[in-house]
C-alpha cells in the first residue's frame, strides 16, 4: 500500500508554514489592536446546528463530514465544521451573551466533501465577528480591517464587491413564486447560478425593470444605488428598507475612501446573511468574504442579537504570498565545530545560545555536509582558548575573534 494522503487533504511543507505562520501573525497582530479578542472552537459540533440555521440544505448534507457520535445505543449526528461562523455564535451564546458588545477573532479549519479530490476538503480560514451592533459603522469596520490585514501582507490591489442579501431575498419574495419554486430559486442562487433570476417574469413589470438593472449594475458608489431607487418606487416596503440599508453602508464608505464595485452577483452561500455582503480578490481570485447576519443567533436560540463579520481564506493567500515576505530579516546563522570534540560541542551549544538569546535563528552542523540557508557561519575551535572563525557569508568576509561577546558585536554591526 502506498503512503498516500487523503484526496482533498494536503501537507503543509517548511515553506508552506513559514507562509501559514506569516499570515497568521499579522491577522492577529491587526486583530488585537483593533481590540478583537481570540477564540478556538470544537473542530465537531452538532449538526443540527446547521441545519437549523438553514446553513446545510438537504442538496448540501452530501457535502459535509458528518457521523453519529455514540452513546450506548443512542447517539447525536456530528459533523466536522463546515463554517466558522456558526461555531462562534454557539460559543457565544453559551459563554458571552451577557455582553453587549463582542468583538471575536479566530483562526481554524474548516471541512468540504469535494467528489473529485482535487479540491481541498480542509480549508482554513482567519475570520473575526462582530456581534451587537446593527449600526452601519460596524459593517464599515469589519471590512477596513480585513483591508488592513491585506495590506499588512502587502496586497494593495485589493478588490472589494459589495452585494446586499437582504435585497436579494426581498426581490426573490417579489417575484412571487410558489414556495417550491422560491426555495429552489434562493438554492440556485447560493450556487452561483444567477440566470435563474433573469429567467423569471414577475407579474410587474417594474420590478422586473429593477432586477435587470441590479443584476447589471457595477457601480462604484453610492450614486449608482441612488440610481436603482429611483425604479424602486412601486417596489415593496421590504425592498425600499432594504435598498436604503444598502445605500448608507455604501455611503459611509465613501466618505471613509473605501474603494468598492457594487455587484449585486458578488455572493455565494448567503444562507444566513441579511444584509450588505462583501467579496474580496486579488488578481481574479476570491480571498474572502463577510456580510451581516442579524437573525442568525435568534435563530440558533439566543437573544436577539445583530451581528456581521468576515473570514480571509488562508489557502490562496498561501499561494499567492512570496516566501520572502513570509521569512522575515532577521540572519540566520550556522554553527560548526573545527573537531568534535566535548570540548568543541560544548561551546558551540554555548555560542548558539547567547545567539538565540540575543534573537538570531542559530543551527549547527556538526557533520559539515549539510546544505543550509544561511548569513553568517561560525566555527568554533577545539579549545575554548583559540579563536572563533566567523565568515559572513554575503559579503565573503572572514575574521578571526576571541570571545563569544565579540561574536555578537560583529554580527550587529553588519547586519
């Protein structure tokens, strides 16, 4: 039998951690100073989590991992998480629903039956939550912080599309469709597949006039918005509210100089989001999303409590960071023995401690064959009254000291 992988699920290489952890650091840094506080969930939950919260549809129960947990003869249906956010509403209405305001981050993978293999079925994602507030600055928060984080890995051509789901649902409601229909229209739509919308005649004319120009429309400010109420008028009150809510958020957005395209398309898997939604790419590519989900913690039996947030998705991110911008300045140095002696071993674990104590990646070649990564080398001499060799290995200088403090003081000075 060969040592194979799971289809779908991978290995993370030294490169490809240098470039997980990188990303990691800096969407925590950005988190903290904008006061969002960590969390780690359960890698199961309960399915019915899901289920009850619209999350998984019966066309999407094939696409989870899902099993009985037993208890004697008796036992609940788990499931590996398929969402990040669900997990943190739980853990807030178990563990923080006194507070009015709490703003979560979290790091953590997520579980996706793909049939072929070929795409990943463990995806990780860095996300943050921001439940208690309805108000439209916390939308405008939660998105110039994930375009802080971007920017913070050195992505500047950052695109952000904006939708509304609540529009969306409000338009589908208006269509009047049976509720078979309705619901295999709004399943459709989680799918991607917006020409069902295009295909439908309602029994106004005038609101398929404002379907066709939402579906079209790509604005790049509110105006446009402003544009599409004005065939809003015989719309519903759902759709006005709506629309208005739209219309502020994008607003705020101006006058902050958040740049954005407005495309109604820009959603998928919108089950449980009920207002603006955001999608951002790098270069044609998806690398998150977030929206606002006001009825999801109702549903899920907690208190009436609006919340929104965001996830980054950490793969493609991984893909597209060069790993120098992952390895960080900091010298890496290599310590070797000119005989291996006790003598000699027992001063190069010396050296590279006050090495490492003063910050610098130190490794030792004992056997002198390895192929290593690295600035400066040191060797070290078979008696602690002769002198260390330390060549840097960028500038093919070589000098000969005395003691490990001066070591240390040719490194600074030429780093």
């Amino acid at each position: 039998m060969e040592n194979q992988t799971c289809k779908g699920m991978r290995d993370l290489l030294p490169d490809d951690m240098l470039r997980f952890r990188h990303i990691e650091d800096k969407f925590r840094t950005c988190c903290l100073k904008w006061g969002y506080q960590e969390v780690k969930t359960p890698t199961l939950e309960y399915i019915h989590l899901f289920t009850s919260t619209g999350t998984l549809t019966p066309g999407m129960l094939g696409k989870v991992y899902s099993f009985l947990d037993w208890n004697g003869w008796s036992g609940e249906r788990v499931v590996l998480r398929p969402d990040g956010t669900i997990p943190i509403a739980r853990l807030y209405i178990n563990n923080l629903a006194e507070q009015e305001i709490a703003r979560l981050s979290y790091i953590t993978n997520i579980f996706s039956f793909d049939e072929t293999g070929r795409e990943n079925r463990e995806r990780w994602q860095c996300g943050v939550e921001f439940l208690g507030s309805a108000e439209a600055a916390a939308d405008a928060e939660i998105i110039l912080l994930a375009r802080e984080v971007m920017h913070n890995l050195g992505f500047d051509k950052l695109g952000l599309r904006l939708s509304h789901a609540g529009l969306v649902k409000a338009l589908v409601k208006e269509l009047g469709l049976s509720p078979g229909e309705e619901t295999k229209m709004v399943s459709r739509l989680l799918d991607g597949d917006w020409q069902a919308l295009t295909a439908v005649k309602s029994a106004k004319p005038e609101i398929d006039k404002l379907l066709s120009s939402l579906l079209d429309l790509k604005g790049k400010s509110s105006g446009f918005l402003h544009n599409a109420k004005a065939l809003s008028l015989q719309a519903s009150q759902d759709i006005k509210s709506n629309l208005d809510d739209f219309i502020t958020i994008a607003t705020l957005l101006d006058s902050l100089g958040c740049n954005y395209e407005i495309d109604i398309k820009a959603i998928t898997g919108f089950e449980y989001y009920t207002g603006t939604c955001f999608q951002l790419s790098l270069g044609g590519e998806t690398v998150g999303s977030g929206g606002r989900y006001n009825d999801l913690i109702p549903l899920m039996g907690g208190r009436n409590v609006p919340a929104c947030g965001f996830a980054l998705y950490v793969d493609p991110l991984m893909n597209l960071l060069p790993l120098r911008s992952a390895e960080g300045d900091e010298p890496k140095v290599l310590v070797k023995a000119e005989d291996v002696t006790p003598e000699a071993i027992e001063l190069c674990f010396s050296l590279a401690k006050s090495l490492r104590d003063a910050g610098y990646t130190t490794l030792f070649d004992f056997a002198s064959q390895g192929k290593f990564d690295y600035c400066w080398s040191i060797v070290v001499p078979k008696k602690k009254s002769s002198p260390f060799t330390i060549t840097n290995r960028k500038q093919g200088k070589q000098r000969r000291v005395v003691s490990i403090t001066e070591i240390l003081d040719v490194i600074e000075r030429q780093s």
